[in-house]
C-alpha cells in the first residue's frame, strides 16, 4: 500500500494535473460540493457525497451526436467527436463506483454506445471510501462496502495520511507513474478506519431494509399492488430524484436548427415527466401514478431480473435528501416490502 502526507495532497493533485485533466469535489459558492477542473488553490470538499454524481462523466446531461448539413438535396453527415482526452475523477465514493457497473450493463451492452465506451476507456476513477455515512445512506443494502470501495485506485484519508491501493491496470499505471510523491506503508491505520466506519454503517437506519419481495416472480403482484396510489399521490413529478440519481440513464434525443445546419443531440430525460416516451399515438403512462410506478418498478424489479439480481439502486442517498415532499425509494421499498 502506498501512502502520501495529507499536507503534500496538494502537490500530489498539481502532478496528476500535469498528467492528466483531474476532477475533484469542490465547495461551491453556496456550500455544496460538485465536481470541478482541479485548479491551483482548489481545496477538496469535506462533503461526503456530491449534488450531482460522477455519472456525467461518462454519461453527461447533454451532448452532441452528430452535425447535419443540408444543401438542396444534398445532406452531409458529420461526426462532431474528436478523441476524449484522459482524465482523472478523484475522490468518488463507494455508491457512484458501483452505478458505473450499472450504467455499463445498459450502455456496453450490444448495441455498444460508443460515446459512453470512449469517455470509460479515456476516464481514471480514484475512490475514496467513507468515514462519516450519513443517515441518509444505505449503500449496505445493495452489498456495497463502503470502507473499501471499487474504481481504477482506492483510496482511504485519515488525521494526517491518504492511503492509496491499485485495483486495475490502469490503476497501477497511474500510481506508478506517482510514486516519487508516494511511500510504502502498512495497512494498519487503514484496517482501523474501515472498522470505525463500520460500526457507524451497522447503525444506520436503512441499512437493515428487507428486500425479499423484489423478485421477478412477484412483479405482477407489486406492479398490481394498491399502495402504489398512496405513494404516489404528492408526487410532484419534477423529476429532481432522477436528476441526482447516479445510475438513472433515460434521455430524449432532438434535433436543433441552427440555421446553418442540424445539430443532434442527447439530453437526460425523467421517466417522471408527462412526456416521456410520447409517440404519435400519445404517451403510454398518462397518470403521474404510472410513471412513479414505472421508477421504482425499474430500480427494484426489471433491473434485477435482467441482470443478475443486482438492483438499479446504490443507496446513496440523494433521492432522500433532494424530494421536495420527501417522497424516496427507501419509503417504497417499507412500503411494499415485507413488514420491517
């Protein structure tokens, strides 16, 4: 295990930053960490989790498809992509690395999105693992150690020292790449925080929620289930909790006339929204009933049968802490799970 004196971080970002382009959570003006180009002076966020997840990495809010340019009857199709620079994401927590492995069984899997592949192979994910869950997590449920998190190189920060382990290939590369900032070390320090940030996760509230019902085979019964009318009776619809979710992937693609031509693009929809999937004939979920039902059917019930039981949920928290009626997975999952 390598290590690094917490007072040399900031050289250690400057030389990453020399490597590569290296993101970071930083505090915002208003207090709240988002992800940032790492710039001299910038100072990494205390916060546990960041607003929005390092999802838009990889899968940003919008981007550009393809260009159009039309003359006559002559249409020219242009490939507006250049390559993808490589780039670091430091500091990302136990949750969002595991909506990675969920986001690539939507987006790697055949038809491959080629867009999405090109920022995975370009990306670098240094994780850091949690010291201070708050009661709104419960990344346990969904078999996440958030003392020991996935991603290209782990990391783990104590009183004075960052610690750091090699997962990948591309892991190793880069902390070789380090190691004149870097000196050997023993585990012990690390093994003692894991098992502090343990006893904090054992207590919290959520993290003992039963999920017994969420089968396949129990689809029709939950789908059929009265309680979803009480669920989902203040339900807004604003889409906020899909806009924070890390592993929500729906979007809408639209073309846009400049006048000089036609740009596609991509842009994160809300299976919350009224006009989600609207077609010619109109759109198939006409009560906001239906469309609340359709998100967490989704999360709890069709991902998992599709893909191995894993759930599309990392219990990270942002749905709870972002609802404005504090309408959240975690009550739906009390609700229509067995009695707690």
């Amino acid at each position: 295990m390598l290590s690094l004196a917490i007072a040399k971080l900031n050289d250690f970002f400057a030389a990453l930053a020399a490597k590569e382009t290296l993101y970071l959570p930083v505090d915002n003006d208003a207090g709240q960490a988002q992800y940032k180009k790492w710039a001299e002076g910038d100072t990494l966020s205390e916060a546990l989790n960041t607003v929005r997840s390092a999802k838009d990495f990889f899968f940003p809010q919008t981007e550009n498809l393809v260009d159009f340019k039309v003359e006559g009857k002559k249409i020219e199709v242009i490939d507006p992509r250049s390559e993808s620079e490589d780039f670091v994401v430091f500091g990302v927590r136990a949750c969002d690395a595991r909506s990675f492995t969920i986001l690539d069984k939507v987006f790697l899997a055949d038809p491959v999105d080629s867009y999405y592949k090109s920022r995975r192979e370009h990306g670098t994910i240094i994780t850091m693992a949690c010291t201070k869950p708050e009661e709104t997590c419960f990344c346990t449920l969904f078999d996440i150690d958030a003392t020991n998190p996935e991603g290209d190189i782990r990391s783990w920060m104590t009183n004075d020292r960052v610690y750091f382990e090699a997962v990948t290939e591309k892991g190793t590369a880069l902390l070789d790449s380090m190691k004149d900032l870097l000196g050997d070390s023993d585990n012990s320090a690390v093994e003692s925080q894991k098992a502090e940030t343990k006893k904090i996760l054992e207590r919290l509230p959520f993290g003992k929620l039963k999920m017994d019902e969420f089968k396949g085979e129990n689809l029709l019964e939950l789908f059929d289930s009265p309680k979803w009318a009480g669920l989902s009776e203040a339900c807004l619809g604003c889409g906020t909790c899909t806009f924070v979710c890390p592993t929500c992937q729906c979007y809408d693609i639209r073309d846009f006339d400049t006048g000089h031509g036609i740009k596609r693009f991509r842009c994160w929809d809300s299976c919350m929204y009224s006009d989600f999937t609207r077609m010619a004939h109109g759109n198939p979920r006409l009560t906001q009933l239906e469309r609340f039902r359709q998100r967490f059917m989704h999360k709890l019930v069709y991902f998992p049968s599709n893909n191995d039981g894993e759930y599309g949920c990392v219990g990270c928290g942002r749905c709870l802490a972002k609802c404005p009626i504090h309408m959240n997975i975690v009550k739906v999952i009390k609700t229509l799970g067995v009695e707690q």
